[in-house]
C-alpha cells in the first residue's frame, strides 16, 4: 500500500479546516509536550535527524521525576513495578519499541536500538531488559520515593479507575503522561516517537497502546503520522493511528482524521467510554497538523519551523466532560 498509497494521497487535497498550525515541524500530546518540542527542535537545528529529534523530545519527560510519568518517577503498576512502554518509527517503515521494561530511564532510547541494532520490531520485559543492558545502558530504579507514597496510598483502596485528562493536573497520584511526540520536515520526510509508562497501577504485564505500531503510534512517508493518549485498551481496539493515517491517506485533514477515529471509538463502545479520555493527534505529508479526543481537555502543543511553540487545545466529541 505504501507506494501507491503515498501517490493517491500526494495528489489528494487534504479537506477540512485546519486550526493554525499549518506548517508545523514538531507537534507533541499535553501541554508538557512544549519541552520535548523544544529538545527535538534544537536537536534538529544542530544538525541531528528526524529521528534524533523525535528521541531526543522523548527523552524530556522520561527524566522528569515530577512528571508520574514517562520513564524515571513513573507510576508503578499495581505491584510496585515501574514498566514502561515505548515505540520510535520512520516514515520509511524502519520502526523499534519495547514493552513492560524495568530499570531504564530512556526505553525510547532502547527502542530505538532495537529499530538499528536487532531484526526485529519489538522487545518485552526480560528479553528486552537483557537487552538493553548488552547495549550498555545503565540500571536505574525508577520508583521514587513519591510515586511510592502515591501508590501505598492507593493500596488502600486498590481502586482501578483511570482519570480523564490526568496528564495535565501536575502531581496527581493517578498521572499517566504519555508523550507521543511527530516530526515532518520541510521536505515532507516524517517520524514519531511515544513513550509511557502506562495506565499508573495497571495489572503486572499489561501493555497499553503506546508501543504497538499502528496503535499508539503510526507513522507512513508520503501520508503522515499519528500519535494517541488516553485509555490505551480502547485505542488498541481500533488499531487507532493506523486508522487515523489510513484516512489521511485516503484525503482527510488531520483533525477529520483524528475525529473519524474517536466518533468509531463512540459508536463502537457506547456507555463504556462515558467516563473516558481518548485523544488523537495526527500531522501530514504537508506539515499540517490536527489533533481531536472523546472529551474535553486534551492539548497538544505544535513548534512551528521557525521554533515557536504554542499549546492548544483539541476539539472533543463531548462539549462538557463526564469524565470524573
Ligand atoms: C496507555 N495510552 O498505556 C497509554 C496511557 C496514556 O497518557 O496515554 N496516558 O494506555
């Protein structure tokens, strides 16, 4: 499908009202995307790769112990266990993620090791610990002492309950930042990367969206690439960036695109999705970008090509959340 699908979507005008990021050069979830955008922009200014970037953006929030989180001061799952998800993909199909891994603070750098230096797509949790230390990267325990409190304090309800929108209330004890962060050159070559560590408290061995290909992220040379945040069981669902680039590539703008793929996600899971966020960004072959969630509240921050950076926030099938 690649080839000619690139062609048909060349030739295509994209449809529909883009909000003002036309142009766009790096786009990432959540306002604290701002400064993965900013990392990724100067990465790319001194000279480094699409992929360079998309990692180095990634890389903010993984070391960020304020942010429960990406990587280092992550919420652990229900056990205790800090284990992140991660994926890192180019628009000519190379692509490298790993899943339910421990003890590094940088799975995007990981994974993107995978993409080079294995023939393979994707490692999970022992293989993909091995792995990394081979690789000489270095152990770290990731479990804070404040995500630690956090999560004894949950034990005393051991209540399941995603909250909507968790990524943007700094320091709450339910945070699950996901950054899913896209880059399009000003000659249309693309490239994202995401990165997680999940639904904080999850089940041992649960694995979201985020490092499945076409799931959390997709990304297709000659189309565009999408990212998606929230609940990752219904984005899996859907295999929701695949979704989302297949109808850029059949000639939706990228916010169509996105709301195509939240409206299925309604229509296919009605009541069970009431309470819960879902939100997708997408950018194209052009650099247009456009994002669209199942309730209010999602942002997306978008770096223009001249280095600034705005956040914004995404329209949402419901006007007013029901989300607790
Ligand atoms: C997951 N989609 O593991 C991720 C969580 C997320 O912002 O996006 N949080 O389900």
């Amino acid at each position: 499908m690649g080839i000619a699908g690139a062609l048909t979507a060349s030739a295509m005008p994209v449809r529909g009202a883009e909000r003002a990021s036309d142009g766009a050069l790096i786009v990432s979830t959540w306002d604290f995307g701002a400064a993965a955008n900013e990392a990724a922009f100067a990465k790319l200014r001194s000279g480094g790769t699409l992929i360079d970037a998309v990692e180095a953006g990634a890389q903010v929030p993984e070391a960020d112990a304020k942010n429960r989180s990406v990587g280092y001061g992550g919420n652990p799952d229900r056990d205790g266990h800090v284990t992140l998800d991660a994926i890192i993909m180019h628009g000519d199909g190379r692509v490298g993620a790993v899943a339910a891994l421990e003890d590094f603070v940088h799975p995007i750098s990981v994974a993107r090791r995978v993409m080079e230096a294995t023939p393979h797509t994707m490692l999970v949790g022992e293989g993909a610990h091995q792995f990394a230390i081979e690789q000489g990267f270095h152990m770290r325990n990731l479990l804070t002492p404040e995500a630690e409190a956090a999560w004894r304090e949950w034990l005393k309800t051991a209540k399941y309950k995603p909250v909507a929108n968790i990524e943007n209330m700094r320091g709450n004890a339910l945070d699950h930042d996901t950054i899913g962060l896209l880059a399009c050159s000003e000659a249309g070559e693309l490239a994202g990367a995401c990165t997680t560590s999940g639904m904080a408290y999850k089940m041992r061995g649960r694995v979201g969206d985020s490092p499945q290909a076409g799931c959390g992220l997709f990304v297709e040379g000659g189309v565009g690439a999408a990212a998606a945040t929230g609940v990752g069981e219904e984005v899996t669902r859907i295999a929701g960036t695949a979704r989302v680039v297949a109808s850029m590539r059949a000639g939706l703008s990228p916010e169509a695109a996105c709301r195509e793929a939240v409206m299925h996600i309604a229509k296919l899971r009605g009541d069970a999705v009431r309470d819960a966020q879902v939100g997708f960004l997408a950018i194209n072959h052009r650099g247009q970008a456009g994002a669209y969630a199942l309730q209010p509240g999602f942002t997306y921050a978008v770096t223009d090509r001249n280095g600034v950076t705005s956040v914004q926030p995404a329209k949402s099938l419901r006007q007013t959340g029901n989300a607790s």
